[in-house]
C-alpha cells in the first residue's frame, strides 16, 4: 500500500511536464500532480505518513520518500535560482 502512495509520487515527477520547460513550470505541475495524486490515493498517502521507521519495509518507505523530497528541493531551488520563486523562502 505504501509502495502505491510512492510509486505515484515518483510517477509525477517521471512525466513530461515535469522533465521540460523553466523549472518554475516544472515545480508547478509537480505541485499540482502531487496534490491530485493525495486527494485521489488518499488511504494509501496516509499510511505513507504513519511511517516511523521500525521495519525493514517502513526504513525503505522512509528512505524513498527522502529521495522524493530531495528531488523536490532541487526544483524549487532551480525556480529559486531562475527567479520564479522568492529567494527567501525555505524550501
């Protein structure tokens, strides 16, 4: 279950609309694709956040969702840095 609440993530940021154009737009359709992917796979995102780490299986969770996180303050740094974002934001 959790590997779907992933897996969709990941997809999100596999499409096209967030491997071209400025990476302002980018973030964008990442932010909006991530949104539409929580309100669609809601169950399977919740137990995404119940994740604590005591498992094998809830460490590989964990570590995969790093990954996506890092990914996404990577873009919004890039917005950052071509000026489609504040530069005083945290991401």
């Amino acid at each position: 279950a959790v590997s779907r609440a992933l897996d969709g993530l990941f997809g999100v940021l596999d499409e096209e609309g967030a491997r071209s154009g400025t990476a302002t737009e980018r973030l964008e359709y990442v932010v909006r694709g991530t949104v539409a992917l929580l309100v669609a796979e809601l169950p399977y995102v919740t137990l995404l956040l119940r994740v604590r780490g005591n498992t094998d299986a809830e460490r590989w969770a964990m570590e995969r969702r790093r990954d996506f996180d890092h990914r996404l303050a990577d873009l919004v740094q890039a917005a950052v840095a071509e000026g489609g974002l504040r530069a005083d934001l945290s991401p």
